[in-house]
C-alpha cells in the first residue's frame, strides 16, 4: 500500500505493509479535532504535535470503544516508526492511503 502526502505531489509515496491499513486509524485525528478538517473516505489528518510525541515516546496510547477508562501503552512498530519519521521530515499532516 502507498500513503500519499495529499497536496504534496512533489513528494513520493511512502511505501507501507497491507496492514497498515488498519494501523492508520490508531494515530488519525477525528475530525473537528485540533483543527482537522472533515475528510474524504481513505484521506487521514494526523496531528504534528501528536506525531512528534509518539515517535519521541516510542509508544501510543489506545483507549478501548467499550470502555473509556481501560487504556493501554503499545510501542509502536518499525514502519510505524518509520512513517512518522516521514509525516515529521516533511511537515504532512493529510495523508491519503492507496492499496
């Protein structure tokens, strides 16, 4: 799969594993939050300032859907690294996702 940094057709697709598919969701910023925009289907806003902390970190946090106050700390994985590095080098926060 390929992430396109939308916008920015100078800069080559980052090349991602299948499964980044569903990865995705876990760093994207719902939209009207910190000032994402409402987006079209495949399109992601991620936050910079969050991007450059979990990448610092090494971890992210998920909270479950069934229970707010259950959350848990997963490192995040060498392509995840990897395409954080990327959204921060080149200062992206809309990206846009292709199989």
């Amino acid at each position: 799969m390929r992430v396109h940094a939308v916008g920015r057709p100078e800069l080559a697709p980052l090349e991602m594993p299948a499964r980044f598919k569903h990865d995705i969701a876990y760093f994207m910023t719902p939209s009207g939050e910190h000032g994402a925009p409402t987006l079209a289907s495949d399109e992601y806003w991620i936050d910079a300032a969050e991007a450059r902390r979990w990448l610092e970190d090494g971890v992210l946090l998920l909270i479950s859907p069934l229970d707010s106050a259950s959350k848990a700390e997963v490192e995040i994985s060498e392509d995840q690294e990897r395409w954080l590095e990327w959204l921060i080098e080149h200062e992206i926060q809309h990206v846009r996702v292709e199989a």
